[in-house]
C-alpha cells in the first residue's frame, strides 16, 4: 500500500488569488526517497504539507481532488527548525521524546528511542543542553531527530540541512538511505539538488504547482 497518494490534488491557501498545487497526482510507497524540486513558490513546501495531511488540517485553506494517507506515522521537518521547537522541553533528550510520549510509548521505548535517534545525528553529546542554547545546526539535527524518534513510516523533509555545514549534510542525506531501507517512504523538498540526487530514486519537479516531471533525478536543477 503507498504511503500517500494524491489524485488531481489542488490546494489553495485562505486569501490565496491563485492555487499553490493544481491537479497534481502521484504515489510514493515504502522505501522510495523522492526529492521533490522546483524554483521557490512553485509549490514544494505545499506539497509536503498536503501529503502529509497537515494542509487543509493545520495551516487552513481548501483542498480538492483526493488524498489518500495510507501511512500510519507522518512525520515532517519544517525548513525552519527553530518554529518546531515544543517549547515545553529544557533539555534535547526531553525535546526528541516529547513526540514519542505524546503518541503513548512506554518509558522503557522512549529511553531505547530517543539515545538512538540522538546518536544517529551526532548529537548525544548535547542531550541535556537547553534547546534554546543550541547553534542553527545543531537546533536542525535535533528537530530530525525528533522527526526519526516518531519513527515515521512517512518522512516528509522540507529543506532539511539548510543550517549544516557540508559534511553535515552529507550524513543526513545518507542517513535518508537507512529511513528507506527501513521500510519508509521519505519526500525531501531542497534546493540541494546535487546531494538529494545522490540517494533519490525518484524526482517530481513541480512549476507553478503542477507537476512538469516525475521520473529519474538524473539532470533535475534546482
């Protein structure tokens, strides 16, 4: 079963003059890492919020077509990390759990989860400093852990290493490959192009909110 799917989809903000998506269709199953291209404001984030049921739902506006979430456990990163802060939580480890506990896992998961997810991001070292006294990079990483921490079977990304330095990056890109092998469907929104294509096994391409291409990544630009 796909993860979502969308069929002649069109979204529409409140106030909006002309729609942010139109008529746009596509799947993505398990395991499928699909970087999802186009110039600013040709719809990439709005696409993310859509697939993942947070647009109509959270910021409002009007949806029409079909959308069809067979994921059970979505999860999304914001290209601006510092707005996904809980603001609840005083210490990183409280932050990444915050979303596990929320959802009902034991105490004895959370402690298995959380470490984990810290790890895999490079960033145990900082679970019990204040998000608030984090740099822009290391806020990023947390906020992808605390995304992984859900263990997501969807995992939307809406620019996701704007605030890391290159080698940064490049491990949360190959980090991507293991979500997948996992069994996840993961949607990546980026004007990184060159390091989305080395682990996408697809592209949509999107052009004023429809979409001018969905195939190889191979050639797609930013």
């Amino acid at each position: 079963m796909s993860a979502i799917t969308l069929e002649r989809a069109g979204f529409r903000y409140a106030g909006g003059h002309a729609p942010a998506l139109d008529g746009i269709s596509f799947s993505a199953g398990p395991g499928e890492i699909i970087l999802v291209a186009g110039r600013p404001g040709s719809g990439t984030s709005t696409l993310l919020l859509v697939a993942g049921g947070y647009a109509p739902r959270v910021v409002g506006g009007e949806l029409t077509g079909t959308r069809t979430i067979g994921a059970k456990k979505p999860a999304i990163v914001f290209a601006t990390p510092w707005t996904q802060l809980t603001g609840l939580c005083h210490t990183v480890f409280a932050e990444v759990a915050f979303g596990p506990a929320s959802h009902g896992e034991t105490v004895e998961r959370i402690l298995e989860i959380v470490p984990k997810q810290l790890d895999r991001l490079g960033i145990l070292h900082l679970a019990e400093r204040d998000p608030s006294t984090l740099s822009g990079g290391e806020l990023q990483r947390t906020i992808v852990a605390a995304a992984l921490a859900l263990e997501p079977d969807l995992l939307l990304l809406d620019d996701p290493t704007a605030e890391l330095d290159p080698a940064g990056a490049d491990g949360v890109y190959e980090l991507l490959r293991e979500i997948a092998a996992g069994g996840a469907a993961v949607l990546v929104a980026t004007p990184d192009v060159e390091r989305a294509t080395r682990v996408a096994s697809r592209a949509i391409v999107l052009e004023a909110g429809r979409v001018i291409h969905d195939g190889s990544p191979a050639g797609v630009e930013a």
